[in-house]
C-alpha cells in the first residue's frame, strides 16, 4: 500500500506540530510521507524542512503535484483561498479551526469539495481527545452545560478573536453532543490585548431545553481545558487537558456517620471513567489518513466545522458592541 503524500502548507505554531506529527507517523509506520511545508516566510519552511528532511516551498500550491493531501494551517483570513485551490487540485485538506472567515467560504469549500469527491476536515482537535468516547456513552439528555476554556496570550491566532480562537471548540463539542445547534445565543466580551475579544462569555439555549454557559479567555496566567455536564442524577467534570473525567450520580446505601457524628459521604458517589491518554493531534492525523484511504469521514467534517463556526459568529454577533469592530 502506497503512503499518503501530505503537505503542510504554513508552518507557524501549529503547522510546525502538524508537519512534525506527519515526520513522526512517516517514520514509525511507513502510512504517510510528508511530502513538503510551504510558508511565506520561506525562511521558515526551509527550517522546517531542514529539520524533517523534505521539501521546502513559499507557496502551497508548489507542492500540489507532489501531494494526496494538504494540512492547511495559515492565518484564517487565507484559508478559503489555500483550501479552495487545494480541493481543485484534487487534494483531501484537513484545514485548522475554524475553518473559514465567513459562512458563506464556508459553505463554498464544503461545495468544492463535495463536487470534486474530496474530503474537507476541519482541525476541531478535541473531536479526537481519549475523554470523547469515555463520555458519549454516559450522555443521556443534558440539561446544563458549563465550559471554561482559559489561556495565557500568544501571537499564534491574534487575528481572530477569543470566540473563533478558543470557544469554538467547546461550541462544537457541545454541539456534537446535543445534535442541534441553540436557539438563542446570549454574549460578552471584552478586548485586553488585541483590538479584538480577548476575553468572552456566552449562554447559549438549546430547543431541547438544555443550557450552557462558556466562558473563554487567552489572557489567563493557568490553562484551564474543563466541562461540566449535568443531567439528571448524574454529572460529569472533564478535563480535556489531564484527559480526565469523573462521573457524580447518587451513592448507593445510606450516607456513612464518623464517631464524632460528622457525614463522611456527601450522598454523591464519584466514578473515574476508564480513559487511556491519547496524543489528539496524532489521533486526528490517524483519522484524517483513514478517511482518505477508505474515502470514509467519521468526525470532524466540513459540516460539522461550518456548523461550530455559524455559532460562534452568532456568539460575536450577540456582544452588544459587534457593531463597532472593524
């Protein structure tokens, strides 16, 4: 079986990990190559390449003849126009959240792709965290939500703001979780930094009757990775960060009394669900192979990104000042 040729068009911080996670795969199982990085500072890729011996270009679209398939991870401005050409160079693209600038390039490289029998993966890397599966099979109809997605600042996304950075993770998690996207959308946010959102929370409600309240920040001095889901007699806390989750549901039998008459069970009994560690971005670079090879996409596709980006575009929209930003 042949290897999958992959470009990494912009190596900056995350297109760095992703070239070096296609290096690593390239080398442990034979499964892919990588077929060259591409930034426009060619210095840049030229390091890049020169530290995982392959090609080195300016320009993404010297690489398509090389290639099978692109990992896009320019500035999200660039990236209709990087996806597109790549879809019509007969790619498969497995490109960075969110995935475009507006829904309308959304929708149009959703189009591409379809049309050209291509697969478009959107990079909503927690789709892919070990915690995922552990708790899809415990969700029973959620009826609060609450997420905090916390951070220090980097250069890394400044040219979107903390919504399209950082929420729209826990957006689609939520999303993915619920099967429906809310009805009505409730926003704040604040610029620290950037002349953009630094700092934002939401409430969102569901038509199924379920609420969740995200807050996000990248100008937090700890990172914070968590969600809590509660439904009835049970909860959940997660760590996407430790990929770790607890299970909260009544106890069973009678709540136990110390000599000195202090309770020493709450009446909550906590179960520690089973999770074996995973690298998620190896997990999603896994996955984005399969797809390509079976021409078969499980998660994290180009309707699953659009729909994570309508609703941050909706949170955004909500913040009573998003008529003022440039």
């Amino acid at each position: 079986m042949k290897p999958v040729r992959i470009a990494v068009i912009g190596v900056g911080y995350i297109g760095s990990r992703h070239a070096r996670k296609v290096a690593s795969l390239a080398e442990s199982s034979g499964e892919v190559t990588l077929a060259g990085v591409a930034d426009i500072d060619f210095r840049r890729a030229s390091q890049q390449a020169l530290r995982l011996r392959t090609l080195a270009a300016s320009d993404g679209r010297d690489l398509h003849s090389l290639a099978d398939a692109a990992i896009v991870a320019v500035p999200t401005v660039a990236h209709f126009d990087v996806v597109r050409e790549a879809l019509e160079r007969g790619l498969d693209v497995l490109v960075e959240k969110p995935m475009a600038a507006s829904i309308r390039e959304g929708e149009e490289l959703i189009s591409v792709a379809r049309s050209g029998g291509r697969l478009l993966q959107v990079g909503h890397i927690e789709h892919f965290n070990a915690v995922m599966p552990a708790i899809r099979e415990h969700i029973d109809h959620p009826r609060f939500i609450e997420a905090h997605r916390l951070g220090p600042f980097t250069e890394r996304a400044a040219d979107v703001d903390v919504v399209r950075d950082l929420m729209i993770h826990d957006i689609d998690i939520i999303q993915q979780l619920l099967g429906e996207a809310p009805r009505r959308v409730e926003a704040v946010g604040v610029p620290v930094v950037t002349d953009k959102v630094d700092v934002a929370h939401a409430r969102l409600e569901f038509p199924g009757g379920c609420v969740a309240s995200l807050t996000a920040s990248r100008v937090s001095p700890t990172p914070t990775r968590k969600l809590r889901v509660y439904q009835r007699d049970a909860f959940f806390a997660i760590d996407f960060l430790e990929q770790s989750a607890s299970l909260y549901r009544p106890a069973e039998g009678e709540i136990e009394v110390d000599a000195e008459e202090n309770a020493t069970s709450s009446g909550i009994g906590v179960e520690e669900l089973k999770i074996d560690p995973e690298d998620a971005m190896e997990t999603q670079l896994r996955a984005f192979v399969r797809a390509v090879r079976t021409r078969k996409q499980t998660s994290a596709s180009g309707a699953d990104g659009l729909g994570a980006l309508r609703t941050a575009l909706r949170v955004f929209e909500a913040m009573s000042f998003a008529h003022e930003e440039p």
